[in-house]
C-alpha cells in the first residue's frame, strides 16, 4: 500500500495502451473513461496538482524538496503524490535549469517517474517561457522578445513564428505546456506585475497576437512537437494597480468595460483552440460581488468561462502560493473551492499534503463528488492525449543541440525583433548616430542571479564597438554614481541612457536629468515598459519593451543607422504627472 499525504491509497489496476494523436475524439473518450475507471481516487486528485520541485536531476537530492514534500528528491515527489504535472523555474528558490540538455535530462527522469505507477499516466511538465522578462531558460537557447515588443512590431506572423520556434525548442527539451500567451490587455500604465508582458492595451491588437501565438506554439508541427499553450490570467489582470502576489487586486471595471476590454483576448485564444487557460487571483466585482478571488469564483469560472464562453479545456490556477488567492481562506479550503468554481488544476499549492488532503476530505464528506473529480481528470487526460505526451512523454537528449537554439532560430527571431525598437522623440535629430564618435553606454542595469543574463548596458556598448563604453549604474544610482556618470559623459560624444520604471525610480530620474544638463546629446531608452517617457522630458526617446540581448541588438541597429525604427507604440504613454495627458498615443512611432 502507499500512503499519500498520510491517507493510504489502493494499489491501482493494471495499465491500458494510449490512443495515438491521430485517433478520433470517440476512441480518445474511450480510452480516458476505461483509465479512470483503473485510478484509485488518490490518484485521480493527484492529477489535478501542478508541483515545483527542487533540484536539476530526477535524483538530485535537495533539502528543499524535504521541507516542502517530506521527501529528498524530485522523482519521489512526482511518485508519492501522482501529481499529474510539474513547473520548471530558473530562479534561486527552485531552480531548475542548467542547460537544454539537462532540462530534457530532468524532464526524462520525472517522467520514468511517472510512468513507474499504473497506469503509466506522462506529466505534463510546464515552464513560463514567455518572453522578454519572464524567461525561464536563455542560456544556449533562442531568447525572445516579450509580448509588447511584438505588439510593437505589429505582426501576426511574427508572432506565430517566434511562438513555433519557442514551442519546438521547449518539447526537444522536455516541456511540452508553456504557460503563455499572456491574454491580458495592459490598459492600466501603473500595473506592476504585467506591463510588457502584454501585447497592447487595445483588445483587437492583443487578441490578434494572442491567437498567433497560440496557433504558432500548438500548431507549430505534429502534436509530438509542440506544446500546450495556456492564454493568462482569465478574466484579465491588465487594469490591475497591485500585484497579486502580494496581495488580491480589484478590478473596478463595469462590466460593459470588462465585456469591450478584457474578454476579447479570451475569446480569442478559445477560438484558436487553445488547449488550457490560467486563472487570475483578482476580485472583478461587477462579475461576481462576493469579493472571492477569479481562481475561485463559480460565476466567473463556470458562469462565464464554461458556459457562457463554451471553453471545455483544462483551466488552471495561477500559483496557489500567491498571497492573492490566500488572503480570504486557509490552504487546505482552496483547492476546494477552485474545484466548486469549475477549475481543473491546482498549481503549486503551498503544502502539497494539506492540499490533496482537503480535497480527498471533501468528497469523502459528500461536499465534492467523485463525479466532479472525474470531469476534470478526463480533461487533463484528454490535453495529454491532444499534445501527443502519452505516446511519446521523452525527449531525444541527443538531440536537444541540433533543435535548440540553432543559428537559424536565432537569426529568425533577431529579425522578429528588429521591427520593436520605437522612437518616440528626435527633436534634436540626434538619430540616426551614423559617426557618433565617443559613446558613453549608462544607467540601468539588473544585478545578475541565476537565470539571467548579464546586464543590458554592456550588451549594448559591445553591439555598438569599440567606440562605446559600458557604465552601469544599477536600479538605484547612488550620488556618487550618479557623478561618475555626469563625468564620463561629458568626455564622450553620444550617451545612451537606459532607463527601467522611473515612476518609483527617483534616482533614475536623477541621473537622466544630470545626464541631460551636460549639454551632451542624449539618448533616453526605457528598456521595459514604454511609460518612462512620461516622467522625463529628453529631447530623444526610444523603447525597447524589453532589455534582452537580442532587444539590445536590435536597438543598436536603430542607434546608428543600421536599421531604420519601425515599432509603434502598442499603448499610450500617459503623462507622469497628468495621467489625463497624452505624451505619446497609441501607434505613435518615427521613422527615417
């Protein structure tokens, strides 16, 4: 017997063969039905869990996996708990990626685990690989542009073609759901945890995009090739003004406002046949008055995704470790409740063992049926049978180099980028720097952790050449640093200031405006979000929409003629202190 979560399950039945991609939906519901009638109801709910593990390896044996599972290693997590998937990251808490070759080593290794159990049901192993900011893995692969930066480049099928060569590079690595594309709609220019992540702040141009990409990721080659996408965070999180990670977010939209703004994404993405949706943790009152969060909202899940919407594929959470989604109920109710609303899978509970628990107590007491449960197990079952993962769950290691990050990928999406660089201003015709002489490179840069790069200041200098210097200045330039900076500019011919949400960065705004008092010709470069422009008044401003190499690269063609600017501004740039003045409006972008 094996204990789960301290509840002792059945020994399950003896496995069936899986249904090829190829095979009509009757026989698929044919097989799913006859393998969860093999299922013990521990493993049935284990299906409706997302884990994050620890560690690089399958058997790298990882304190943190104890603390969290009880247990030392990521394969015993996925076997103990029949967790039907699991969530790569690259940062310092759960880090699991080296290498494109070591993913697709991971990835095997959880999935042996798996398939160890009967049935021998595949994980779906999940990363957010969306662009830009939120890379999970650059090292050796092709990186992206994020979302606004295709919004700026204004193509669809640009966007399908990063999308396909993203979803073929994941799958050769071991991945087969990418939680993108973002379907929200960036409408509010204080959101701090969307911003570039989106594609616009106008519905058509974002449902446009979202539904390219979801094309480009699930239709990019057979089912053994592609991934799942997953459009986020339903009903919308783009009007948010707080970040829900740290707290739950209200949406004061009407819901006429939320009908014109948020849901065509949405529907969007459902039309392309998107194969799962992720729920947002925010509170959208005119949809639903009780003041529960989205994730577990009846009226939203079932009233509108379900059954207004139609939508019949997996429906996901957002991290269960949000403190978003847990300011209003204790972890073991949650799921519960996500579950009553008409969602499918639970994604990074933070207790693995209270969560399974409280389910399995819920329909033990006749609160959830087994009927209920039933339903969302055969959609999980049914997205793996539609992706291909349960003939063909492991990746070729061997073959990760020749399909990841090749110099043709790379080259395809260095072109994608090139059309995002926009120039907002050239009062002084300061651009196109064709002979710029003495090139001082300043101002924002990322302390480097694992997963990221190194800072974008160099990047650009060593795309410029020889005649460029790289000064950091990190997140919030000191007095002194800010001097050096004033220094060095005013022995060089051209600065090149990046700059990073100078909203709440005060010392940022100080050293662009000591840059600009030198007299010297500066250009300004907001390399995230495209509000910056907003809050300083330079003569000459460009936005990138990410601070990436392949961004940096890109803006370096632009800077000095190579190349002339063609992105357009996917949102409008309000005034910083006047948000009811428009600065730049939306489409706005120069060219030469």
């Amino acid at each position: 017997m094996l204990t789960l979560g301290g509840v002792a399950a059945a020994e399950p039945a003896a496995a069936v063969s899986a249904p090829s991609p190829q095979a009509s939906t009757h026989v698929v519901d044919r097989w799913a039905r006859h393998i969860l009638r093999a299922m013990p109801l521990e493993q049935k709910v284990g299906q409706l869990f997302v884990a994050d593990v620890w560690g690089k390896s399958a058997d790298e044996v990882h304190p943190g996996n104890q603390r969290k599972y009880g247990v030392d290693t990521p394969a015993e997590v996925v076997r103990r708990y029949h967790v039907g998937g699991v969530i790569f990251f690259n940062h310092s808490g759960t880090d699991n990626v080296d290498s494109p070759t070591q993913l697709a080593r991971l990835s095997n290794g959880l999935q042996r685990a798996a398939l160890s159990a009967r049935p021998h049901i595949p994980l779906i192993v999940s990363i957010d690989q969306e662009g830009g900011r939120v890379t999970r893995i650059a090292d050796q692969a092709t990186e992206y542009p994020s979302a606004m930066a295709l919004g700026a480049g204004r193509s669809a099928d640009n966007a399908r073609t990063a999308a396909e060569i993203n979803g073929n590079e994941l799958r050769a690595m071991g991945v087969n759901q990418n939680f993108a594309p973002v379907a929200d709609v960036n409408s509010n220019p204080l959101n701090p945890i969307i911003g570039s992540r989106s594609f616009s702040a106008d519905p058509g141009l974002a449902g446009e995009l979202v539904a390219a990409q979801v094309r480009g990721l699930q239709g990019g080659g057979r089912p053994t090739e592609t991934v799942s996408a997953s459009a986020k965070h339903f009903p919308g999180h783009g009007d948010a003004a707080a970040d829900s990670h740290v707290e739950l977010p209200e949406i004061k939209r009407t819901e006429e406002e939320w009908r014109r703004i948020d849901l065509p994404p949405f529907e969007a993405a459902i039309a392309a046949g998107i194969d799962s949706i992720m729920t947002a943790h925010i509170t959208v009152p005119s949809l639903d008055p009780s003041g529960n969060p989205a994730t577990l909202s009846k009226p939203i899940m079932t009233g509108i995704l379900r059954e207004e919407l139609g939508y019949d594929g997996v429906v996901v959470t957002d991290s269960l470790q949000m403190q978003g989604v847990r300011e209003m109920h204790p972890d073991s109710e949650i799921p519960v409740l996500a579950l009553e609303a008409g969602v499918d899978q639970m994604l990074m509970p933070p207790d693995l063992d209270v969560a399974i628990n409280g389910v399995l107590d819920a329909v033990r007491s006749g609160r959830l049926s087994e009927e209920r449960i039933d339903q969302s197990v055969l959609r999980v079952l049914k997205l793996k049978w539609k992706r291909g993962i349960l003939v063909k769950p492991l990746a070729s290691e061997r073959s990760v180099p020749r399909h990841v990050g090749t110099a043709e990928h790379r080259a395809t999406i260095q072109r994608i980028t090139d059309r995002a660089p926009t120039v907002l201003r050239n009062d002084a015709g300061v651009l196109p720097a064709t002979n710029p002489g003495k090139v001082l490179v300043t101002g924002w840069n990322r302390p480097e952790y694992p997963g990221y790069p190194a800072d974008p200041v160099a990047a650009l200098a060593t795309h410029l050449g020889r005649s460029a210097t790289a000064l950091p200045t990190g997140t919030s330039p000191s007095g002194a640093a800010i001097e050096r900076a004033v220094a060095a500019a005013k022995e060089s011919d051209l600065v090149v200031v990046l700059t990073n949400n100078l909203r709440t960065g005060a010392s940022q705004r100080n050293l662009l405006t000591a840059l600009l008092g030198t007299g010297k010709p500066v250009v300004a470069v907001a390399v995230q979000e495209p509000y910056d422009p907003g809050y300083v008044d330079a003569p000459t401003w460009v936005a990138t929409y990410d601070w990436r190499a392949v961004s940096m690269a890109a803006l370096a063609k632009v800077l000095t003629g190579a190349a002339a600017p063609q992105g357009k501004l996917p949102v409008t740039v309000p005034d910083g202190t006047d948000p009811g003045t428009v600065r730049y409006p939306f489409g706005h972008g120069l060219s030469w």
